[in-house]
C-alpha cells in the first residue's frame, strides 16, 4: 500500500490480533479489534473480492467495540474449503461454523456479497440476537442500474475460468480492469480518498487463491441476493445503504426493509457502493446507535 490511511490514526488506538481457528476442514485467518472485556461483539464479513482490511475504516469508527473480522474461504489469508463448491450455501455453512468457534452470540455484519452470506447464515440457523447490513444486495445484480456492465463482468469471470490457466490469472488480476471497477464504484469527489481506495483495490482486490474460487464466488454474489432469506430472519435488522449505489438502487434498499419482520434503514447520501470507504463514521454511527441505544455519539 503506498497510499497513507485517512483512518490510520483512529485504527491505531484500537488493540488488534491476527488469530487462525479450524472450519470445515480448512484454516480461517481472523483479526480481532478491540478489548477483550467489551459489552458488543461483532463478527464482520466483507465483500466480494475484499478481505478483512476493507471494513477497517468502519472499525476505526467503533472504539470499545470488539469485532471480529474473518478472511472469506478462498479471499486473503484464509484458503480455499477443501472439496467444496464455493456457492452461498458453502459460505452460509462456513460463517455458522465460524461464529460458533470464535464468537457464539456475537452481532453478524455483512457489507455487499457479505450481507448476503450472513443473511443465508441466520436465515439457516446462525443464532445472533442482531444483524447489520452493510451495503446490502437487495436486488439480483444484472437487473441494477449497471446491469450492462454486470453482464459484461460475467462475461470477464467467465473467460477468466475458461482461458488457458495463465492466460486466465493474468486477466482476472489486470490492474487496469481493477481500476475500472473502482473508478466505476468510488463516487467521492475528493481527490487524495479516491487515491486511497484505488490504492486499497489494487492492493487487495486480486488476493483470492485462484481463479476457480473467485468464479464459483462471482456465481454466488449474481445469483442470490438478500430478499431470499430476509423474511427468515426475526432477529432485528439494520440495512445501511447508500443512496447513489449502482449495484442496489435505493428504491430497492427501501423495498427489501420491508421484508424483515424487523428492520430499521438507514440512508448515507452522496456515496455508492464504498460506504465502508467513503462514509465509515456515518455507518459507524448508525451501527453503533442500533447496538448501544445509550451510548454517547462516535468521533
């Protein structure tokens, strides 16, 4: 990374350990942030393609909060499940087992493809008594404002699948194309953040182990979002979305709130799809306010 951390200073203050526990036959790698002694636990799944470093701006925002932030199977640190297809399912199956080594009981966050594992987790059975959504997916992607260029990148996961081995990695991990994709996500006008997130893309958008589990992944996140499992999940829910995201207008956001038996949305104006990004202590602040109704405002 060569681009300085606008929320380096915050993260700084916050205890954090690197810690690895058994699942499902493979090793996952986790990060815990915050005092071991604290009222809130957190377990924070991050997006498609992201890890564990994606939703640090947000924990930056959380002091006294302890969150537990876990590498995807297949994304980062944490390698593939051994035998196994990596669709919703498997993750679904993964995040349960996962929380019930490390954190039973613990809060479950999800940003984007994130939102939809843990809601396919508590809609099959993982016990938490809320959830948070971040960015949720609550509309099939090929049919969101973008749906052109979501066919487009089925198109590019898939030729990255079919392409001779080499030929393959070298495209799915082409520095250019994540560009793009970030430029296309990144709304902030102002210049040295939108360095800082191109800088945060390129330097962990192409850490997944190969490119088998990046497509059986890509599959997952297009195929499902989370209106299938929101009426399954009674526990209180908050949807935090953005009004500008491409990839779930706001109109659909609105809409899938009313699929819950219980849930609270909350709107960040002016920014897309990168709310952990570009708007952390806004989301910090509507998270922190849904967990601890009485505590006293975030910095």
């Amino acid at each position: 990374m060569t681009v300085p951390n606008p929320y380096a200073p915050l993260l700084d203050e916050i205890p954090v350990a690197r810690l690895e526990v058994d699942v499902l036959g493979g090793r996952t790698a986790y990060w815990v942030y915050g005092p071991a002694d604290a009222a809130v636990t957190v377990v924070a799944v991050h997006g498609f393609r992201g890890e564990h470093h994606g939703l640090e701006p947000v924990v930056a925002h959380l002091p006294g909060i302890r969150v537990i932030s876990p590498d995807l199977p297949g994304f980062g640190e944490t390698p593939p499940l051994p035998g196994v297809r990596h669709d919703i399912n498997a993750y679904a199956h993964w995040l349960r087992d996962f929380v019930a080594a490390v954190a039973p009981g613990a809060v479950i966050l999800g940003h984007s493809f994130g939102s939809i594992v843990v809601s396919a987790a508590v809609a099959g059975g993982l016990e938490t008594p809320r959830v948070v959504l971040v960015n949720p997916i609550g509309a099939p992607a090929l049919e969101g404002p973008k749906g052109v260029l979501t066919r487009l990148a089925v198109f590019y996961y898939w030729a990255g699948a079919r392409l001779p081995e080499a030929l393959g990695e070298a495209l799915l991990r082409n520095g250019l194309i994540v560009r793009v994709m970030s430029e296309s996500m990144a709304k902030t006008k102002d210049p040295y953040l939108r360095r800082f997130i191109h800088d945060q893309h390129d330097t962990y958008f192409s850490r997944f182990a190969d490119r088998d589990v990046l497509h059986d992944a890509f599959v997952a996140s297009v195929s499902n979002d989370v209106r299938a499992f929101a009426p399954r999940i009674a526990q209180p829910t908050l949807l935090v979305a953005a009004v500008r995201d491409d990839i779930t207008p706001i109109e659909a956001e609105r809409h899938l709130a009313t699929l819950f038996p219980s849930a609270e949305l909350v709107e960040i104006d002016d920014v897309g799809h990168l709310i952990h990004y570009e708007t952390p202590a806004a989301a910090a602040d509507a998270i922190r306010r849904f967990l601890v109704p009485s505590a006293p405002g975030t910095r």
